[in-house]
C-alpha cells in the first residue's frame, strides 16, 4: 500500500491465502473481506486508494525452487513474510536465482516497542531492516505498529533504491 501511494507504477504480489481475522491486527484488510481471496481483497483495497497502480497478482504458494520466478522482471524484490524458515529460504533463493535484483527485508517484526533498537544494513543486493533481539513471530505477537513501521521502512528504501537516491 505505502509503495502504491508514493506512485509506484506496478507490483507483483504473490500470495495464495485468504484473509482471516488474526490478519486484520496488521495487513491491509477489513472485516467484510474475512474469507476472501488475499491477492484480489489487496486490489480492491489499492484500487480503492490510488489510481494509475498496475497490479499483477500472482496466486502461488512460495515453495523451495520456484519462489523466485514471479519475480524476474521486476525492478526491487520486496520479502513480506511471516515465518522466519521461509523468509530465509525466499531471500537465499532469490540471491542466487536473480543476483542483480535488490532485495529488501525485514526481520525482528515481532513484539511491540523497542523501535529504537530498528538498524538498516546493506549486504550487496540485500537491504536488511531489523530488530537483531526480537523474538521470532513464532513466540511473540504481530502488531500494526511494528510490523507497519517495518513495512514503511522498507516502503522507503525500495523509492531510494529505484530513485537511486544515496547510492
């Protein structure tokens, strides 16, 4: 949503779940779209926010060997995932599957507070925002607060990076 408000002109998003209600704590969705598909409740939502934002919505489970293939014309590869295996998986696939894609990701989304504790590091391709002493998603709770904060950082780096803005 943050990259479609700041007038990206295309995303690829890829998911194959539909909303439920433990996700309206902190993803882009509302009540009366519990049950329904997640890629074409983010359209409306998009749609509903912004003109003039291609959307290319790709329905698949990111699986070992494949997680990399909607993303291969694409400018910045943005990772939004929940469970840290395979956040790890997705990041390590796409490093070596696309090697000359900017990746941008985010670990540590977990908890509340502590955002002062939020560091940006760039590892080549490989932009990582984190929290280095959260607790994994697994033992701790997903909030709006955090986890959009993230999101709006990564929201940023991907401009910076396609408006090749501080190198």
């Amino acid at each position: 949503m943050a990259l479609a408000r700041a007038g990206v002109g295309r995303l690829v998003v890829v998911d194959f779940d539909n909303v439920e209600e433990s996700n309206l704590n902190r993803q882009y969705y509302f009540l009366d779209q519990v049950g329904r598909p997640k890629l074409e409740c983010l359209r409306e939502n998009i749609e509903r926010a912004v003109r003039g934002c291609q959307i290319d919505m790709v329905d698949m489970k990111l699986e070992r060997g494949s997680m990399f293939r909607p993303f291969g014309d694409v400018d910045v590869v943005v990772e939004a995932l929940d469970r840290a295996s395979t956040k790890a998986a997705f990041i390590e696939e796409v490093m070596l599957r696309l090697p000359e894609k900017p990746i941008v990701a985010a670990s540590g989304v977990a908890g509340i507070g502590a955002s002062e504790r939020i560091v940006y590091s760039r590892y080549g391709k490989l932009h990582l925002i984190e929290d280095p002493e959260a607790r994994s998603s697994d033992d701790d709770v997903l909030l709006a607060p955090k986890v959009c904060l993230f999101a709006h950082y990564q929201a940023n780096v991907v401009l910076e990076i396609l408006l090749e803005v501080n190198g």
